[in-house]
C-alpha cells in the first residue's frame, strides 16, 4: 500500500522558484514511475513530467510542452522522495499539484502516463496549492 504526502507549495511571485517534495512510502508489487500532475481553476488535470524510477529505463524523464525548460522533475532514491523544481513562475501556473505513482504499464517510452487510464489506475498524493501572484 503505497502513501505519498507532498509538500513545498505556497505563494510565490512571478518569475519565482519553488521545489515541490513527495515522500513515498509503502511498498508497491511491480515496476512503477512518478509523475507530477496539476489541476489549475477551472481546467482538467494535467500531466507536468514523469520519471521512471526502476528497471531499464531508471532515472528517464519526459515532460509535457509546457514545462520544458522551467520544470525538472527529480528522485532521491535513498530518501523515498520525488521533487518538482519550477522556475520562472507564472501566474498562470496557479494550481494544486498532486504526485503520482504510476504502474509499470504507463511507464518508459511510448507510455501513456498523462492519459485518463493512467489517472484511473495511479496512486495519489493529497496535493499542495502554488500560487503565483
């Protein structure tokens, strides 16, 4: 049974920084990845960048368009955690963050860890609200 608790949101000026944490703890029976997701007022969650966390493809990242350049996503193995570094923030990135743990099926090239079955089946964090203002 898998838990994830994020952590590191707040009120942050544009242009800002803010690192987002989610310890995992539990024990999940197969291969998984990470991911962050967002849900801004008003509009549907939205993947922001997945890592893969074993197996073959350990430590590969992919990101959605938006948040290349400014987001890195990140894992310290030894410390159960996943990290959101978000840079240059906007006003529009006003939103709840969640992590995620994905099964091994959404996962490595070609997954599809940002669509519906993936949210359905993943395991999710309470979320913490960024605000940029």
């Amino acid at each position: 049974h898998v838990q994830l608790v994020e952590s590191g949101g707040g009120l942050v000026q544009p242009g800002g920084s803010l690192r987002l944490s989610c310890l995992r703890s539990g024990y999940t029976d197969g291969g998984y990845c990470m991911a962050w997701f967002r849900q801004r007022p008003g509009k549907e969650r939205e993947g922001i960048a997945v890592i893969d966390s074993d197996g073959t493809y350990d430590g590969r990242t992919n990101y959605r368009g938006f948040a290349e350049g400014r987001f890195t996503i990140s894992k310290d193995r030894a410390k159960n955690t996943l990290y959101l570094q978000m840079n240059n923030l906007e006003p529009e990135d006003t939103a709840m963050y969640y992590c995620a743990s994905l099964p091994r099926g959404f996962c490595g090239p070609g997954g599809d860890w940002s669509g519906r079955s993936a949210a359905a089946a993943a395991t999710w964090g309470q979320g913490t609200q960024v605000t940029v203002s």
